[in-house]
C-alpha cells in the first residue's frame, strides 16, 4: 500500500478552481432565459401557496439572481426565491420559489429574470423572547420556544380560530398477544426544545420546531415539525416527522396524533361538522341538529344549517320547536376511523361516557374535517390519510365552548403498533448459520440487528383558519390540496436542456415502431406496479410508498413472507427508475407513486439515530429486518429528485445527515460475514467499494457541496479526493475497492491491480452520480475510469484480457442493465459500434426472466387469490427498475442507433 498523491496535484486548472472557491461568485453569467411552468395536476381550486425548483445550465445563471414571475395573461405575481444548488463555478444549478396564496391560481406562470413583485400583504415573522409570531396578512400564529405548545394560537385577524396546537403520543406498555390482562395507557404531550425560523417572507415563512413527545417519566419519539405560512393565505401546512427511538420489543405506539383546540361563539345548532368522505362528499351536520324533527323549526332554518350558514334568529322559528331547542341532543363528538385501506367508519355520541351512534361507513376518506361556524372555524386534513392508515380523525367537545380536533397519524383505536421482530432466529447465531439462511429464504439475518431503533416516518399536514363554515365547493377544493399537495413543475426540456440529473433522458417519443415497442413496456410494467399496489394493498403506515421486491408464482402472490423477496427497500433503484420516468414524461401519476416512495424509502428503510444512524436496511418482510445496514439504501442519490424538484426541506435534511456517513464503516463492518481474512476497522483504512459504497458517499458530497451545506468545502475535498484516486488505482473502477483515509477523505493506491467487479456496483445510482460528476468537473483520469468500466462488464473475456491482461470475474449478470454504461461510453466517445452492441445486449439479453424485444408483457386474471388481481409472471422490481432505467437511458444516450 502506498501513499496517495496531494488531492490537487493533477485537477485541470478550471476544476482546481471551482474545488477551491469559498463563495458562488466565480464567473461572469449570461442569466436566465424564460422557463414557462405549469400545474402538475388540474389548476388547483382551493390555493394557499406553493413552492418548487427550477435548474439552470452551468455557468448561464449568477449565484445571487433575482427572478420574477408573471401569470397567463402577463399579471406580476409576488415570488420569493433562493438558491437550493450551485454549479463548481459559483453560478445557480437549482433555484428555489415560493408563491404566495390569497388569490386564485393561474394555469400557469413564466419564471424570468428580474426583480419580483412584492406581495399586497407580505407575511412577517417577528421572533420576541419567549415565542416566533407569524402574519399572514389574515391569519397569525403565535409558536412558543418551549412547553407543549407548538402553536399557541391560531387567530384570522382579532378572532381565536384555535388554540394550544400540540403533539399527542399515546404510549402502551404492554403488547399482550391474546388480547387479555390489563393493559397501560399513558399520554405524552410535545416537549417543544428549540424552534428555529429558516424563511421569514416576503412570500413564504418557514418555521422549524424541534423537541420529544414527554409525560409520565417518559421522554422518547424526538420531533421535527416545520410550519409553512403563505402571504395572504389564510392556512398553513405542517410537515411532522418523528424518529423511533426505541427497540420495538416494550413500548409500543398506541396513538400519534396532532391536537388543536377550537374555540366555539356560535350557538350549538350553528356549529358545524364536515367529514369529507371519498371524492367531495362529506357528512354535513350540526352539533344540535333541527332537520328531520318531529316538528318543523322552518324550511329557511333547515336550510341555512345544512348549507353551514346562519340559521334565523330564534324567534322567528315555529314556537313548537324554539319552546323545545333544548330537548334535542347535542352531538359533541365525532370519530372518522381509517382502520385500514379498504374501508372507515364514522360515529358520534353526545358526549364522554355515553354510547356511540354509528353514522355511515365508506371505503377510502379524504383525511379532512371541519369544526366550526359562521363566526369561524378549523379545517384540517392529512394527506395520505388512507393510503397511511390506521389514520383517524376526532373532534371532541363541540357541545362546549372549547372544542378539540385531533389529527391521528396512527389511531388510537387501531391496535398498538407492532415494531416487534417477526420470528425467533431459528438458531442462526453464526456467521456460518446465518448464511445458510440467506440460501434458503434470502433474509440476512443476524441477533438483534433487525430493529426499529432509528427508523423514521414524515407526514403532512394543512389547517386553515376561515371566517365562516366552508361551501361544499371549497371544502372539496380543500380536500384535493390536501390529497394532492400543488405543485408546479418546469416543462421536460428545460430538465432536459439543463442536464438536469445528469442529463439521462429524453422525451417520450413514439415516433417509430422500435421507440412505441420501447415506450410501451415502460408503460406497462410503472402500470403494473400502480395495479399491484392496490390489488395487493401495499399501504399502512410504515409500507405505504415502497414496492415488493419478487413474485412467488406457485402462490401467484408477491412474496411478502420470504426474507428478502418481500419489500424491495430501494434494491436495485425503484427510485431512480420512477424519477427519471416522471422527467421525460412530466406525468402526474408517476410523480405522485416517485413522491411516496421516496417519503417512505428516505425514512422507514433508513436509521437516523442510534448506531447505524446514515445506513440503510436491505430488503426484507419488515422494513428494518435484514441485517445487511448498508450505504446503498440509504444513498442520496434517491433523495435529490424530490428535493430539488420541490425544494422539500425534510428532504434535504435527509441528504445533509449524510454529510459523514463514511464513518459508518467503523461501527459496522458490511463484509464481515463472508471475509477470509481477519478485519478491524480502521480509521485511515477503511475498506469501501468504489460500487455500492462510494455512490452513496459520492451522491451525499456532492449535494452538500453544491447545496453550501455546513460541511460542504470537507465535502468537496472528499469527492474531488476520492474520485482522483479511484482514477489512479491500478485499474480504476475495476479495481473495485479501496482503503479510505478518514483524515485524508482519499483512498490509499493499491499496489497491485485486483479485477474483482460486481454486477451490483454500478445499479444503485453509480451511473446517475456519474453523470453529474463528468458534467461539472473536468477530471480526464477519472472518465476515462470509468468509461473503461462502462465499456468492459458487459464485454468479452477475450476483449477484457487484450485491455487489461486480466479476464473480468462476477460480471455474468444483470448485463441488460448494464447496456446503459456502454451507451454512456458510446456516446461520450462517439462509438457507433459500441452503441450498436448496446442495443443488442438490451434488445436480446441473454436471460429467460430479462425483458427482451420478443417478450410479451402481458397480464392474466387470477381469480383463486384472496382478491382478484392481474398477474405477469415475469416481473420483479429488480428487473423492472433495471429495465426501466436502462432504457430510458439509452434511448437518450444512443436514441439514433436504435435498429
């Protein structure tokens, strides 16, 4: 082993540079052409804002330019913007944008140079001693520094909407099996510790609140909750994650919830209630109801109560029912309970401590209710509400003068939340044991490694604080926002003309029978996987979001009982798969199912506290059970999508915890049940492959480098490092791995050339981050690694063994998917022939269960399953990913040699 060369000594000049500038001002820029932006779904009907992000090619765009925004039909629009990601010379590679709510959307906007119009009510954030206020222009909220408390208070001008907006934990103690005994309940409330203000307007306000769920000598389930205010928006959006801290083996959660109280001015038979079921309808009714009475108040009173507007003075209904207003019960309680995907119920009752009156039943509600009335009330939704279940929304005490709505994350009257491990080890307590067990049912299991501890879950969250009872068409216009957050997105070629992502991608093009033969698998198998998510149920709170790994067609079921071919945690780029489709396609669908995923796979299949904090869990029956903790899952890499497409801020927390993950590798050796030698981490020699590992490690750096992350100059010495001495190995990427100095941030130079390439290396996000590298730092060693790789797994030992005097071993599989590294290498040196061998390999893989040109996608039905349900027999999500990314990349590096 010897000593790697000083990190600059061979950088080109430029790239030195760039490496080397401490602020974004690097380079003269020309600025900013126009981007024409548009709605993702339909114009949304009920707007309160929204936000996004806009690429930009390197070097156009200086790193402090302003931008405006115009409406269809040429209005100034307020707008405020920052950077999200800088190019290595100092200028925007990604911009971030707020606009404002309070005024109807347009159909759509164009992004320009210039400066931005301010908002007629701009919001304002004052932080006193104590507390943050934030003003909307019409509506404030008042977010203490500490207590219970996350927002005190919720007021539309000088009217209390709500008060004392809290977290609620239910905690179990006991999980009892049979459903007997005793069983302890306690409450915990949210234990507010810091609060910190991120945006503070013109447009936007983004307020971070942090803290534990506490109570009862009991303090675990630490919080981030941001609050998102809008300029002239009379709402607010709450983004809530939590971390679990806890083994899953004692404590158990019986209810996760958020809690407001609403004060109530109107008389009980004008409050109201509205429980918005599937699609706009909603249960409409009043805490004390006057329609179908045995008497007659008036048709002018039923009227105004079941519209939600103010009924008639008391005195002018008939005498036979104001005589007796006082007779009829008021209905102070309410419960919409979303126990599983398929179905709810609703009930109410009068109050504590008497029975329940079943109401009606539905199949999937929206996750939004009302209280209320015409002297102002609290909308409240949760997106996903189904899709996340057991979800469930309560209102209490409408009958008083305080009522209380409750937001359920997790339902109380679900049973407890199982985070139990799923069997008893079945005596692997070795290495040896444990891998024979990877033989048979392909879980990696080891004692105590298949915990919870560290998982993490995000949900979001919209209130609005109105002035009277909403109309049908507003509160349905307020469920579409929940359920669908708006979102604007750039058109596919402004993606595509920025090298967005590295540039691997193209249009959709049907233009021949080759492309539509193309275009029409990818359509069926992201087709397939929609079908299969709800035939086969693929939701609930910790599973909503990722895909099963492989089919079991004995069973003609998905194999969500068999160790690792049950969820796919990420394996093999689902992610990738699904954000490069939604690029070239702009397709809401195939954004909404990448969104998911990538809320689900950045925090339940990744650990964010405890030891293993910054790796992720290989796939399995549960989420956290593998023992394989690994780099690869949880890479950045799958993660920048959404937060640049959205500029997410809990995503981009996600990508800065990785910062230092490398140091992962002294806490948990992933080679350590199949090494021949004897292996003890150490910091200045830490052994990471230049495949799975690096990727990961490489993805992280180069966000926080050019998002200017609080350890972004560390990081940039880090990749440039390490991609200059992966370069410099004695066979570059073919070498496989390196011994990484944690001091240094470079691997040491091996001494001699190892040809041991995996068919795993280069498909969990390896030719994505890639590609980004080689479009920003000019690097001649490091391409022409890597382009010796791309050219070398999929070609022959004859043809290794002339370039290298070494045939290549481990590269007889997943050669389909790598057709996309020869049509890298064919376009980046002009290789027709290369190109052409590309197409073969994709086009007539050398595999049964790989997708070829003769390979009839197709479905049956099955109807001896459980449910009926569509089935293709050769599907699995590592195909499907790799297929899918293979060619959609090829036809954007290679589109023209297509046969």
């Amino acid at each position: 082993m010897t000593a790697a060369a000083p990190l600059y000594s061979w950088l080109s000049a430029p790239t030195a540079a760039a490496a080397t500038a401490a602020s974004p001002a690097a380079r003269p820029a020309s600025g900013p052409g126009e981007v024409a932006l548009r709605w993702l779904e339909d114009r949304p009907g009920w707007f309160a804002g929204a936000q996004w992000g806009t690429p930009w090619p390197q070097g156009a765009v200086p790193g402090d330019q302003s931008f405006t925004l115009t409406a269809e039909g040429g209005a100034e629009v307020p707008l405020q913007s920052w950077p999200l990601a800088y190019w290595p010379d100092g200028t925007l590679k990604w911009s971030g944008h707020a606009l404002a709510g309070g005024t109807p959307a347009a159909d759509g906007y164009t992004l320009a140079a210039g400066e931005p119009a301010a908002p007629e009510r701009a919001v304002v954030v004052r932080e006193r001693p104590g507390h943050v206020d934030i003003d909307t222009g019409v509506i404030s909220l008042r977010l203490p520094t500490s207590g219970t408390d996350l927002v005190s208070r919720v007021h539309r001008g000088d009217t209390p909407i709500a008060t004392h907006g809290r977290l609620v934990n239910i905690v179990q103690r006991e999980l009892p099996d049979d459903g007997l005994g005793n069983v302890r309940r306690d409450e915990l409330l949210s234990d507010v510790r810091s609060v910190t203000v991120e945006q503070s307007g013109p447009v936007r306000a983004v307020v971070r609140i942090e803290g534990k769920h506490r109570g009862r000598g009991r303090s675990w389930l630490p919080f981030t909750v941001r609050v998102y205010a809008y300029a002239g928006s009379d709402s607010f959006r709450m983004v809530h994650s939590f971390v679990f801290d806890s083994d899953g083996q004692d404590d158990f959660v019986a209810g996760l919830g958020v809690r407001f109280s609403v004060p109530l001015r109107d008389e009980p038979y004008n409050r109201h209630v509205r429980l918005v079921g599937e699609g706009h309808g909603a249960l409409t009714e009043a805490v004390q109801p006057l329609t179908g009475l045995r008497r007659d108040p008036g048709e002018a009173v039923r009227l105004a109560q079941v519209a939600g507007e103010r009924t008639p003075d008391i005195d002018t209904w008939d005498t036979r029912v104001s005589g007796r207003v006082h007779l009829i019960p008021r209905f102070g309680e309410y419960s919409l309970a979303q126990l599983s995907s398929e179905g709810f119920t609703v009930r109410k009752r009068t109050r504590s401590g008497y029975g329940w009156v079943p109401v009606d039943e539905g199949r999937r509600a929206a996750g939004v209710g009302y209280l209320g009335g015409p002297s102002g009330g609290l909308a409240f939704g949760l997106k996903d509400f189904w899709q996340l279940h057991p979800t469930q929304l309560d209102i209490r005490g409408a009958h008083t003068d305080t009522g209380e709505v409750t937001v359920w994350l997790w339902s109380p009257d679900a049973p407890a939340m199982d985070t139990r491990f799923y069997h008893d080890g079945l005596g692997q307590d070795s290495y040896e044991e444990q891998l024979e067990g990877l033989e048979i049912t392909y879980e990696d299991y080891e004692p105590e490694f298949g915990t919870p501890y560290g998982i993490a879950r995000t949900s979001e969250l919209t209130f609005a604080a109105l002035a009277a009872t909403p109309t049908p068409e507003a509160l349905g216009g307020f469920a579409d926002a929940v359920r669908a957050t708006p979102q604007l997105v750039n058109p596919v070629q402004q993606l595509l003309d920025t090298g967005a992502f590295g540039g691997l991608f193209t249009p959709v093009d049907r233009s021949t029978p080759a492309r539509a033969a193309i275009e029409d698998n990818l359509d069926f198998l992201f087709d397939y996987y929609v079908t299969a998510r709800d035939q086969r149920h693929w939701y609930g709170f910790w599973n909503y979001g990722d895909v099963m790994h492989s089919q079991d067609g004995s069973r003609r079921v998905w194999s969500y009982d068999i160790g690792g071919y049950a969820w796919a945690n990420s394996e093999l780029s689902p992610d990738l798969w699904l954000w490069y489709a939604f690029l070239r396609s702009g397709r809401a669908d195939i954004f909404r199912f990448a969104e998911a995923m990538t809320r689900h796979t950045g925090e339940v299949d990744v650990y964010h506290a405890g030891e293993w904090a910054g790796l992720g869990t290989r796939h399995g029956v549960q989420h956290w059970a593998d023992s394989a903790k690994q780099q690869r899952i949880s890479t950045a890499a799958y993660r920048r999508f959404y937060h640049y497409l959205t500029t997410d801020e809990r995503t981009g927390d996600l990508i800065s915890e990785l910062a230092r993950s490398e140091e992962t590798f002294l806490v948990l050796d992933p080679g350590r049940k199949v090494r021949d030698e004897p292996y003890e981490p150490d910091p200045h020699a830490l052994r990471i492959s230049f495949g799975t590992d690096w990727s990961g490690l490489a993805a992280a750096w180069l966000s926080e480098w050019e998002r200017r992350g609080p350890h972004w100059e560390e990081c940039r010495d880090k990749l440039l490092g390490t991609m200059e001495t992966i370069a410099a190995q004695p066979v570059g990427f073919i070498q496989n791995s390196g011994l990484y100095d944690l001091d240094t941030g470079r691997f040491a130079l091996e001494p001699e050339p190892q040809y041991r390439v995996s068919h795993l290396n280069a498909v969990f996000g390896l030719v994505e981050i890639n590609a980004e590298l080689l479009q920003q730092i000019d690097l001649p060693e490091f391409e022409a690694a890597w382009l010796q790789y791309c050219r070398l797994y999929n070609a022959t030992p004859r043809e290794a063994e002339a370039e290298l005097g070494h045939a290549l071993s481990n590269n007889g599989n997943l050669k389909q998917a790598h057709t996309r590294l020869q049509a890298f290498a064919a376009a980046r040196t002009d290789d027709p022939e290369l190109a052409a061998r590309a197409w073969d390999g994709f086009l007539h893989p050398g595999t049964s269960w790989e997708y070829s040109v003769d390979t009839e996608l197709v479905t049956e039905r099955v109807a001896s399953t459980l449910n009926p349900t569509d089935w293709f027999g050769n599907a699995s999500t590592n195909n499907s990913a790799q297929y899918g990314l293979a060619a959609i990349q090829n036809l954007a590096l290679i589109g023209e040699h297509l046969p």
